[in-house]
C-alpha cells in the first residue's frame, strides 16, 4: 500500500529528526498511481504532526540527473536536514548528491539496487524501502495465465498488497535471500 508507505516514512521522519526540523520533498510527477499515493501518505502524516515541517516540494520528473541537481543545489544554499523523494530515481539523485557534498542530511530511499545497497552501507542513506519485486511479478503473471487459460477471471479484490520492508545496513544481506528465495518461489510455478 504505497499510501501506508508514505506515512510509514513520513513517521520515521518525525521520530528520527529533532522536533521543528523542516524536510524537502522530491516529487516524481510521472503518472504512476503508487508514486503520488506515497506524496499523499507522506504528507498527510506531516500535516497531523507537528514536529517536522516541509521545507519545499522540488518536482525532478523521475529523472536521476534532475533529483541530483536539485539535492545539490539544496544541500549548498541550505542546511537542510532531511530530503524526502517517492521513487527509486529520486533515492538515487539524492543520495550521489550526498555523497558527493558528504552531507549528513537523513534519507530513506525506495527500492534496492547495486547502487542503492553501496549507499545504504556507505550509510549515505539511512535506509530503503524494499517492495518485493519479484512477488509483483509473479502475481501479474499468475492472474494473466489464468485470464488466458481459463478465460475468467475472478479476483477478491483488484489491488493486492504486499508488505513494506524497511532494509537498513543492519539487514540489508536479508535482501539477497530474499531475493533468492522469491526467484526459487516463481521458478516452481
């Protein structure tokens, strides 16, 4: 639920920050549903609580070079101490901005990758959110097979949710197992 996501992060936030400390949201504006659903967790969760403020909403099209420009140019005119992004791309921009500058701004990113995990130990980010790729997948597959095979379809609900991980350096090497054993899980179907 890429809404609960949202809130999950934005959560984490408020208890990781000082209280009155400002965050700067990186925003994704392609048209994916998921991505817009964890902008609105994120904020509504900010609008209840008042220990965190947001600094600016920055929009960076889901393009890496984009987030990092503009993680930059944030990270030398101001002292801010969090950056909030809702996709991979923008986790990313932040984090090679970050890097680059060796900020100690706090970051959660979303999705893994070889460059995501090096940062997570690096502790450039503090953490990712990890969303189970290869189940998506697999349960995409499942439903269209048999869509094909049996001409019907019958679901109990159009949306299936599954579960947000929070990978941080203390379990990240859970997350190749992980992946191992989703790969082994598809390949017996």
């Amino acid at each position: 639920n890429a809404y609960i996501s949202g809130q999950l992060a934005a959560q984490l936030y408020c208890s990781i920050l000082p209280k009155g400390s400002s965050v700067a949201l990186m925003r994704s504006l392609v048209s994916a549903e998921g991505l817009t659903q964890r902008i609105h967790g994120f904020l509504d969760y900010i609008q209840r609580q008042s220990d965190i403020q947001v600094a600016g909403v920055y929009d960076f099209y889901d393009n890496i070079e984009n987030a990092y420009e503009i993680s930059k140019q944030l990270l030398l005119s101001t002292k801010i101490p969090a950056i909030f992004s809702n996709s991979m791309m923008g986790t990313i921009g932040i984090a090679r901005a970050i890097s680059e500058l060796q900020s100690n701004t706090f970051v959660l990113g979303y999705d893994i990758n070889e460059e995501i995990e090096e940062y997570i130990r690096r502790q450039v980010l503090f953490g990712s959110f990890f969303q189970f790729p290869y189940r998506q997948g697999y349960y995409t597959i499942k439903v269209l097979y048999k869509l094909l095979k049996e001409n019907t379809l019958t679901l109990d609900t159009n949306v299936l949710y599954l579960p947000t991980q929070l990978i941080l350096k203390t379990n990240l090497s859970q997350i190749h197992d992980d992946k191992i054993m989703q790969t082994m899980e598809v390949q017996r179907y």
